[in-house]
C-alpha cells in the first residue's frame, strides 16, 4: 500500500493500488491518485 500526502492539508493519504479517487480522512479533500503506470514515476514522500 503506498502513501502520498494531502494537497490541502498535508495528512497522509493511504491508498490501495485499485484506487483513482483518494479521500483524505483528516480533512475530506477528494484529490486523484497518479497511475503508477504512466511513463512518469511517482516520486515518494518522505
């Protein structure tokens, strides 16, 4: 399961890899998930 943070907020976003439309469960923010298949590679957060 990979994590990304909250556009708004900066709460941590834990999504399942079948997943396209996060919720963020701190603030309610619905923000889309990028594919990891795409020719660009999703950087990690630290």
């Amino acid at each position: 399961m990979a994590t990304l943070k909250c556009k708004m907020c900066g709460g941590d976003l834990e999504l399942t890899p079948d997943v396209t439309v996060a919720e963020c469960p701190y603030c309610g923010t619905k923000q889309t998930v990028p594919n990891a298949d795409n020719d660009k590679k999703m950087t990690p957060v630290f």
